[in-house]
C-alpha cells in the first residue's frame, strides 16, 4: 500500500474502529481487526505486512473465503467503520460484487488499485503489457470506480501500450490509483461491443499520457525512451494539437 495512504488510515482511525481488511493475504494490514481472503491465515504475508506495530487480526477473525461467491460475506451491514482493499480488484474475477459488499458492511473505506499507466506498460513484469495476472484495467473518478475486462490483444493493437521503461519512469504514486470514500461510491464494469470504441479507449489514453515521462532531478540524467516511442510521442503531440487546433 502507499506510504502516504498508511499514514492518513493511521492518522483517521483511532483504537477503536473496527477495521476489515478485504484480500489482505499476500500483504495484511496490521491495523486490520478482520481480514477476508481466499487464501489461509497461517500462509499469509507472502509479500510482508502493511503498517507499523503488530498484527490486530489473529486466526480467529481471519475469513478464509471466496469475495467473489455471489452470498453476502458474514458480516452484519455497516459492522466496520472502515474496510481497506488494497491491489485486490485487479485480481478478481467479480469487483463490481466486491465493491458492493465493501459498501455493505462498512461505512467507509480505502481502495487502491493500479493505474492504467501502469497497466498499459510493457515489460511492468516481463515481455507483455502490464501485470500477466491481473483481469481488468480500471478507471477510478472522484466518487467511482469502472472496470474494463483487460483483453489479451491489449500490446497487439499499435498504439495501446506505452513503451518498456515508461511505468519505471514514473511517480510511484503516479503507478497507482485510489479512492477514499465514505457513505457509498458508484462501481460499474464498462463494455465495449464495438472494436473500433475499444481500440479508441486504448489508444486514446496512451496518446494522451505519452508525455508524462517526468522531468529529471537535480543531478540526474533524464529518461531517455527508446526511438519508436519518441516517434509515438511525437504523432501524440500532433494528435493533441490537431484536436486543439
């Protein structure tokens, strides 16, 4: 989870919210009273813990279950008064489910998920575009969520994936997205029936971020992208000033 993000739950809740963790398995919050995931409580923290102090969970408040079954979670509406659920929507096959049972149960809450820049990168994990696992490329707006189901020629299309080296080159904070809420949020899965709107939901927003390699620091040499992506960049920058114009 990011750093900045920690800081703000730890600072919004005090000892005695009753706080759910919602896929926490690979990287549980400590802060967490309850964590719900597919996977067992004594194979948890593959990939370390979230938060400073010690585990709050213990093995009976850890709910080893589907999140995608289509039952509500054992939970009482409103029994949380905060659910985080971090790098979890991506993975699933059901998030507009999900994001609805975060809602039932809790008040408020925190997600966090990858950002379309990131998703969009090749060689993020190895020679293909974006996270190899991961089922759904997601926009995240001010007060909602839309998951578009990832397709497998996402990289085939000329112009729907940003050069390898983009994603590195960037904030950590720009790799992500997040949404804080409180009261309820819209989620929705958006489709797409036509290719060409696909095609155009692609390339459109590599077009429009391709520039958003960032500046250098003091001292350091700039990111220098790969010549077909300079020539991408370049047509981008015609696009954008074509549709100004």
């Amino acid at each position: 989870m990011f750093e900045d993000s920690l800081r703000r739950i730890s600072e919004r809740l005090d000892d005695s919210a009753r706080v759910l963790d919602v896929g926490g398995w690979a990287r549980p919050l400590n802060r967490a009273d309850w964590v719900l995931d597919l996977m067992p409580y004594d194979s948890r923290g593959m990939l370390g813990h979230d938060g400073e102090g010690s585990e709050r969970f213990s093995s009976g408040t850890w709910v080893e279950r589907d999140i995608c079954a289509r039952e509500p979670w054992p939970f009482e509406d409103g029994s949380f008064d905060f659910v985080v659920c971090s790098h979890t929507l991506e993975d699933v096959r059901d998030p507009v489910w999900v994001c609805a049972e975060l809602q039932r149960v809790a008040r408020a809450g925190y997600i966090e998920v990858p950002s379309r820049l990131e998703e969009q990168s090749r060689n993020v994990q190895g020679p293909w575009v974006g996270w190899g696992h991961h089922h759904w490329l997601i926009d995240v707006g001010d007060d909602d969520i839309s998951v578009v189901f990832k397709p497998h020629i996402l990289g085939g299309i000329p112009g729907s994936a940003f050069p390898a080296g983009f994603a590195d080159a960037l904030p950590a904070a720009d790799r992500l997205q997040m949404l804080w809420w409180e009261g309820g949020f819209g989620c929705r899965e958006r489709l797409f029936y036509e290719p060409e709107k696909l095609n155009a939901y692609l390339t459109g927003f590599v077009a429009d971020n391709l520039d958003r390699v960032p500046a250098p620091a003091a001292g350091r040499p700039a990111v220098k992208l790969p010549g077909a992506a300079q020539k991408l960049l370049r047509r981008a920058r015609a696009a954008a000033r074509a549709r100004s114009g």
